[in-house]
C-alpha cells in the first residue's frame, strides 16, 4: 500500500477515535450529570466519526484498490491536496463549529471556508478517479 493511501487509513483511524472518545465522553457526561453534549460537540463528533473516518477511509481504500490502469496510478502532489483540503477543512470546522449562530462573524467566515476546503478536497478526489475507473474496458476487455 502506498504511503499516501496508509496516510489516509492511518488518519482516518485517529479521527474514529477522536470520535469515540466525544460521543463516549458525551454518554458519560449525561448519565453522570444529566446533561447532554451541547449541539456543537455533536456536530463535530458526527463529522469526526462521518468525514474524518469513514470518508477518509473509503478514500484511502479507493486510492490504493481502484483499478491501475494509469501508470502511475494517480499523482501524488494531488493527493497531497485531497488530503490537506479534507483534513484541512475538517480540523477548521471544528475549531469554528461554535460560530454556527454567528454568521458572518471571523469564526462564521472560516466555517464557511472548511465547508468550501472538504467540498474542494472531494472535487478533486472524484477527479482523481475518474479517468481510473472509466478505462474498466481496457483492462477487462470482455467484460460487458
């Protein structure tokens, strides 16, 4: 496995626990105080657990599994991107996720920008793979 693609499945494992650890921590704060994660927490262990996780994992899979027609398989400089645009965007969400109720405010301005790196980040990852996995034909030629 290349090491761009162990990097994602790496990370992806640091998120999942990360995600763990809040959702875990929240249960504990509520059957010991009665009191629940408040909404940002939540958000942010779904997004922990959603695109940092389970994304992040299905990318790193799709980088090293999808078919090589291509040699090399993809360019590492973009993968460089995805990766610093996935991961980039997600840690600024959670650092400004309280802003949610503060539009326009620094912290509004830099949620909406981790929304625009993760949207980037998934647009060149499609890009990425495209070309990969429509050239099936040439490697299966008689498949249907």
């Amino acid at each position: 496995m290349p090491f761009e693609t162990r990097l994602f499945v790496k990370t992806s494992m640091v998120y999942f626990i990360l995600g763990v650890l809040i959702g875990g921590g929240g249960m504990i704060l509520r059957g010991l105080t009665g009191q629940a994660l408040s909404y940002h927490w939540v958000l942010i262990h779904t997004h922990f657990l959603t695109v940092g996780w389970i994304t992040q994992m299905i990318m790193g899979v799709a980088l090293w599994m999808f078919p090589r027609y291509h040699k090399p398989p993809y360019k590492a400089v973009t993968v460089w991107w995805i990766y610093g645009l996935m991961n980039g965007g997600l840690l600024l969400r959670a650092l400004s996720e309280p802003a949610t109720f503060s539009p326009g405010s620094p912290l509004g301005i830099l949620l909406a920008v981790s929304g625009l790196a993760q949207i980037l980040g998934v647009i060149l990852f499609i890009l990425s793979l495209w070309r990969r996995v429509s050239t099936w034909k040439k490697e299966f030629p008689d498949a249907p």
